[in-house]
C-alpha cells in the first residue's frame, strides 16, 4: 500500500531541491528520505530521479508522477493507478523524428514490437528535414531521432546506429548492369542523377574527384525514391541508399555495388538533459534489435 509519508518526502525533496536538502529542512537523517523515495520507486515500478545528479533531478516518470501528486485530491488509490499508467504507458505520447530511409520499414517493426509489449502506447513520429530532427531533439521536443550524422550538436547524446554502403541505381537494361560492382571510371560518360547537396553527396564526388572522373550531373532529387524513379525513365545512374531502393521492386531498376564503399550513416539520439524515460529506452531497444535483424539480411 502506498505510504503517505513516502509521498510528503517526495513533495519535500521536489521543494527543497535535493534529498540532503529535504532532509535538513525536515530535521531528519537523509538516509530516511532516501530509503523512503526508493520505497516509494520500488512500488510505483520506476524511477523518480535521477541517480547521481546533485540536485533532485527527476526523471521524465517523476516529472509525471510529481503532476499526478500535486493536482490529485482522490486519495492514495488514484496515485497508483497514476503510477501503473506512467509505468505502462509513459509520460504521454512519445515523439520519434526519423528520416525518410528508416521511417517505412525499420522504425514501424520497432514500434509494433513495442505495442506487443506495451498495449495501448501511444507514438507520435515525424519524418523532418535532418536539420529539424537534431534541433527538436536538442529542445526535447522528440524523445528519439535517427539522422544522419552532424559533426557536433549541443544537447544531444549521440549513439552510431547503423551504416549501409551505398549502391549504384541502373536502369533495367543498361549495359552495365551486366557487372558486378560499379565504380566512377565506369559512369564517366553517364548521365548521372545527383542527391541535395550534404555530407553524402560531397563523399561522392570526393570518389569520383579521386578516380580522375568528373561527373556528369543530369538532374537533381533530394530522396532516394525521386533518383530511383528517374533512373526509371533512363534519365540517368544514381548512387543511392540500398535500404530505400529496395523498397521500390516495382520500377524497372537494377541495384548493383558500387566502389569504393561509401557508407550512408545513421545515428540514433535523445536529449541530453536527462535520461530516456522508459518507453523511449524499450523503444531504443527494439530499433537495435530490428537494425542487428537488417544487418543479418543478405
């Protein structure tokens, strides 16, 4: 049964900024204040605070735990079940911003993965520019992101997540798809069909720059979806992303290797200011499982 006392410490520690705090505001030993809070996490399922932060620091969970305390007058019975729903549920809706190449296959398996898990969660997810997806995160207007490396961003904790090596889009009949690999001595003279510009499409003509070879650039698409269809109508070659144009086994497009590998990174990031809340790390967990899955595909 929850303990009132437990709650009166928590509201104290929440006041007074910190157990120590609490503790010598109340006149009690601070041991007392911390083995009431961990009584009180231990029935509640989760963590109120975080560990190791001078200050008292509470987790997403106590954050919503702590609204639950302040607003609710229906007694002890409406603050567990407050708390079996912050256990079960989360804080609310849980924000996933993801790029394009991740948003149609390996992100909605995570997610269904965790609604077997967590009947009822509820996910919000956004496909913005990469820009967008490090500047909400950073905010913590999402609680998870998958983009695209950037060399440096405040305010957010990073983690590699998953790295593909690009392939070469040919259209169904074109000679060289009697190859086995692609390189830049091979398109010399093709027509070729650009991504935006950034980090992976200056890798690119960093190789061709390398080989000797200037490009030929034909058109310009910002997805790999757009370069595939071009490719399509034998508008051009392009130099892709193999997890998105496997996906479009309706065009009449041939995917072979090309060299030298050019790997097409993703990193996976939270906010930095406080550890994941709890569904966002079993989240977290489920996209690792689905990437390692992926890896394993031939």
């Amino acid at each position: 049964m929850m303990n009132p006392a437990h709650l009166d410490l928590f509201r104290a520690v929440l006041r007074y900024g910190g157990m120590t705090r609490a503790a010598g505001a109340l006149g009690i030993g601070q041991p007392h204040v911390s083995r009431a809070i961990a009584g009180l996490e231990a029935e509640l399922g989760f963590a109120l605070f975080v560990r190791g932060h001078g200050a008292a620091l509470p987790t997403r969970e106590g954050e919503a735990f702590a609204r639950e305390v302040e607003r609710s007058d229906a007694g002890l019975e409406r603050l567990r079940e407050a708390g079996r729903r912050i256990r079960d549920l989360g804080t609310g809706p849980l924000r996933v911003a993801c790029q394009p190449s991740l948003a149609a296959g390996l992100l909605p398996r995570a997610i269904r993965a965790l609604s077997e898990d967590s009947p009822g969660i509820h996910v919000a997810v956004h496909v913005p520019s990469p820009e967008t997806i490090w500047s909400w995160t950073a905010s913590e207007q999402c609680d998870i992101g998958l983009v695209r490396p950037q060399p440096s961003h405040e305010g957010v904790v990073s983690e590699p997540f998953l790295a593909m090596d690009a392939v070469c889009a040919l259209p169904r009949l074109h000679v060289l798809t009697a190859q086995t690999t692609i390189t830049p001595a091979d398109l010399a003279d093709a027509p070729l069909i650009a991504g935006a510009p950034g980090l992976f499409q200056h890798r690119v003509e960093a190789a061709f720059a390398e080989a000797g070879v200037t490009p030929r650039i034909a058109f310009t698409a910002q997805y790999t979806a757009a370069r595939c269809g071009l490719v399509a109508e034998g508008l051009g070659i392009a130099i892709v992303d193999p997890l998105p144009a496997r996906n479009l086994a309706g065009l009449p497009i041939v995917l072979r290797p090309f060299r030298p590998r050019l790997p097409i990174e993703t990193v996976m990031i939270h906010p930095a200011g406080r550890p994941p809340g709890r569904i966002a790390e079993r989240l977290m967990d489920h996209l690792r499982a689905q990437r390692d899955v992926l890896r394993d595909e031939p």
